[in-house]
C-alpha cells in the first residue's frame, strides 16, 4: 500500500521543467473562464508528469518516496478520477488496490471537512472486509489463472467481485454528479496553485530574465534610497526588523521587514526583498501594540497580499468583485466566541479572486483571552479596566452576577489583553499558516 507519508522530500527529485508562460495562460483562461477546473487539473497533471524520465533500476515504491506530497497527491487523484470515470470505483480498487489508502489521505488533505473523503469511505471500507476475509486474493487469483481469450469468464469474475462493494452505487452516483465534481476540481486547482513549486519547476521563457530580488546585504542601502524617494527626508535609522518566506512567482521568497525613523518623527516598518513598498497609514506606535508572538509575519503577509491584489487587478480587473456573505460567513467563523482570540472592529480594506478563491485583507483589533474561556457575549463596548499597568489591562464587559455580601453584584468578565492587527485570509486557507489563525 502506497502512503502519503512515505519519503516526502521537500525538494523535488523527478519532475518537469515548465516555461512560468504555461502557468499563467491556465490560470488566466481559469480567469476568463475559457477552461473549467476540471480541464485545468487535467493540464497540469500532464504539465508534472508527461515524459519525465525515472531511473530504470528504481522500484515504483522508491520512486513514490522520492515524489514530494504535493506530486503524490495529485498522482493519485489522477489515477482516481481517471479509473473511477472509466469504470466505477471498484475497478479503481480492481486495478490500483495499492493507492487505496492514498487516496482517502488525499481527500483529507484536500478538504478535511469534504463530503468527498466521508463518501469514499464507504467504499474503501467495504473493499477493506474483502480484503481481510480474502475474498479479493481468491477472486485475482481465478482471474489470472484464465487462459487467453477466456475474456467472458474474466469479465464475469470482475462483476462478481464488484457485489462485495455494495456502497459502490450510491458512491459513484453522488462522483459522477458534475455539481459534486466540480468542488473536488476545485478543491484540486486550489491545492496545485498554492503549491505549485512541489509539483513541477518553473522557469520564465527563453530571453526573459527574472527580476532580480534585493538581497539582505542590500536591504538597508536600497530601502534607505526608496524612503528618500518618497517621503524627500533621509532617513536617520533603517534596519531589518524581520525575514519572513512567502511564496512568489510560484517559488519561496524571502522578504525583508525594515523598521526607519525620519527626521519629521515619523517611524514605522515597511517591507523590500522581491517588491519594495512601506504604508504611509501605519506608524510604530501600531506596530508595537500588534500581538507580539505574530505580529512580524502578519506584517509579511499584509504587504505580500497587497502586492498580489495589485498585480491580479491589473492582469483581470474584475478580480476585485467580492462575495459580499463569503466575507460574512469567515468574519463569523474568525469570530466565533470560543476562540482564545477575536479580531474586532474590522476595517475591511480589499478584496481579490486568486483563481476561484476570495481573498480579503482587513485591519481591526485583537481580543487575547488566555484563559481558555467563551468569550462575553457583548464584545461592542469593552472597558479598560486599571489594573496595575500597560500590560496587566483587562478588557472586560459586565455579564455575570455573584452573590455578594447584602445582595448580589456584577463582575466583570475579563479578556486579557487587547492587540492591533493587520491580517490577509482567504476563503478555506491562510496565506501562510504561522500566523494568530491557523485556518
């Protein structure tokens, strides 16, 4: 049995080399509409595994470890999709027993949640029975003692066998449903897209030549020289406040967080590495306030989303529609009282489609309650109690009653501490996951 978890190198070993032109033109025509997801997933499976040469004395099972998971993924769905479309899901298990498990691994790292993975069990488990009563090893074995030209006999053995899959039916009834097929396409397109670089490599077309990113050594000189372009002062300190990784021009990326003073008393962080931009609206005295733990690589991703939103408006300005209740919907979940931190007083400041994927950017401030605790219902008008200086402050509502001497009394029920935020998220996934959610 082939597992997800085996070898999973993080570079990859066998593997095309695609013009990053490729790339862009699916997406785009994914964009235009031009080409459905499930003609997209189709392309790029060919894009990663078409023609690649793998070494003739390697097994099948050390070519597997050598895969990175985001190749084994899609490799297995391919195998899937293409058995199950051809002849149902018993001749996938008929055929490919060996990515069984795989496969349900795959539906779960897809979408933990799908109604994919809860159906497939049905299925993966009544073939497991078969397998453990022996029944499947005695029905290959009549098979392949057959003669040839004995097909009838074959072709009776294998619809028997499929009797011993009952859920088969209603499985392959809600697979075959285009609805249904179209969010595993989907849920597939999004997975490739954020990890495109596990999948195949990607080079600009011959005669380009990638912009070259500012490198730590010239992080300082050169931002020091962007600050004076734009605010006309030289800068009296500029600093590298932070390294953070993110994922550009579909490789990961360094960028570099620098914190500056000016002259005028400005102070504040900006950001340069692959692109170079500071907000005039942010100012130290923010920064500081931001949740300690997180607050540098939330500053990461707040520039390097602003800049993707800028170079997907201008490739497909419609791209800036936003689903108005899907933002609704992840506010609710980002808000939900039993979290151990709430972002409130959200500013909403942009929104962007990367592929079928809405994605938001918003400030506001951040609830920290470290005792594990629902948070108080009314969280609109929240107190600041004194109480014993800048870090021991309580932000607190009045909801509970205790009993008290000469009647009862209201007691506070406190939030500790209270932060400022800038964040990027998307629909289903984070840009990054070390940041204050982990969605």
């Amino acid at each position: 049995m082939y597992d997800l978890k085996d070898g999973n190198p993080r570079k990859l070993s066998y593997y095309n080399t695609v013009d990053t032109a490729l790339i862009d033109n699916i997406q785009q025509d994914l964009n235009d509409e031009k080409i459905t997801t499930e003609d997209a997933f189709w392309k790029y499976q060919q894009l990663a595994f078409e023609g690649i040469q793998y070494p003739d004395n390697k097994t099948e099972q050390a070519i597997w470890k050598k895969l990175t998971r985001v190749q084994k993924i899609v490799l297995v769905m391919n195998i899937f999709i293409g058995q199950t479309n051809n002849g149902g899901v018993w001749q996938f298990f008929f055929n490919r027993p060996d990515y069984a498990i795989a496969v349900a691994e795959a539906f779960h790292e897809l979408d933990s949640f799908s109604r994919y993975r809860r159906e497939y069990e049905k299925p993966l488990n009544d073939f497991a029975a078969m397998s453990s009563t022996g029944v499947y090893q005695e029905l290959m074995e009549q098979i392949y003692s057959l003669k040839d030209g004995e097909d009838a006999k074959r072709w009776k053995l294998f619809k028997d066998g499929q009797e011993h899959i009952p859920s088969h039916e209603a499985f392959e009834t809600f697979f075959y449903d285009q609805k249904n097929k179209s969010i595993l396409y989907g849920s597939l397109i999004r997975y490739i897209h954020q990890h495109l670089s596990k999948l195949l490599k990607i080079e600009l077309p011959e005669g380009e030549e990638a912009a070259k990113p500012i490198s730590k050594k010239e992080a300082i000189p050169h931002f020091t020289s962007y600050l004076e372009s734009i605010y006309h002062e030289v800068p009296t300190e500029v600093k590298i406040y932070y390294t953070g990784r993110v994922t550009m021009n579909n490789q990961a990326a360094q960028l570099f967080l620098m914190q500056y003073k000016l002259p005028s008393g400005r102070e504040s962080i900006g950001i340069t590495g692959y692109f170079t931009y500071d907000f005039e609206e942010i100012d130290q005295t923010e920064i500081n306030g931001m949740y300690r733990q997180y607050h540098k690589q939330e500053l990461v991703n707040l520039y390097h989303g602003w800049y993707r939103a800028e170079k997907i408006l201008l490739q497909n300005p419609k791209a800036r529609e936003v689903n108005a209740k899907d933002w609704a919907k992840t506010l609710r979940r980002l808000q939900g009282k039993s979290q151990t931190q709430i972002p409130v007083n959200i500013v909403f400041r942009e929104g962007f489609l990367v592929g079928e994927e809405q994605w938001y950017l918003y400030e506001g401030d951040l609830y920290y309650n470290r005792k594990n605790k629902p948070f108080p219902e009314d969280l609109d008008n929240v107190d600041i109690e004194k109480f014993g200086g800048e870090k021991g402050l309580l932000f607190s509502t009045s909801v509970a009653h205790l009993p008290s001497f000469g009647g009862r009394m209201k007691k506070n029920t406190a939030v500790k501490a209270k932060y400022r935020i800038y964040d990027i998220i998307g629909s289903k996934h984070k840009l990054l996951k070390d940041n204050a959610w982990g969605f």
